[in-house]
C-alpha cells in the first residue's frame, strides 16, 4: 500500500513510474477494511475466518467487484 496526496498525484506517480493503477481508496476507507478484517487472535473467540467470511468482510465496507474477488 502507498499514500498519496490525491488521485492526480497517484496517476503521475504511476506513470512515473510504469505501473497501472490499481484500485485508489480514501483514508476512511482503508481504515474501515483494517477494523473490520484484523480482529484480536489472542481472543479466546478467535478463529480463522473461510474464504466466504473474507468476501463477506470485504463486502461490509464496500469492496466488491472484480478486483476485491477472492480466489476459491
């Protein structure tokens, strides 16, 4: 993952550089993925999460589509 200033900055950056553009997420976003796919594996609760549990994780905080698909 990369920070950058805006959209504009990451398309000059990536064209710098070579590479396509992937897919831009704002802050909010980002953070809203992390809280909702990191829990706590010390929790007595804890236990690896299938592939379905994944897409749906993904799919809480709006990351569908083609390029959020997780292989099967």
């Amino acid at each position: 993952m990369s920070l950058f200033r805006s959209e504009e900055h990451v398309r000059r950056w990536t064209s710098r550089q070579g590479y396509g553009v992937g897919v831009i997420l704002d802050l909010p976003r980002v953070w809203g993925l992390a809280r909702a796919w990191y829990a706590d594996p010390r929790s007595r609760e804890w236990r690896p999460r299938s592939r379905d549990e994944n897409q749906a994780v993904l799919a809480s905080v709006g990351l569908t589509g083609e390029f959020w698909e997780l292989p099967r």
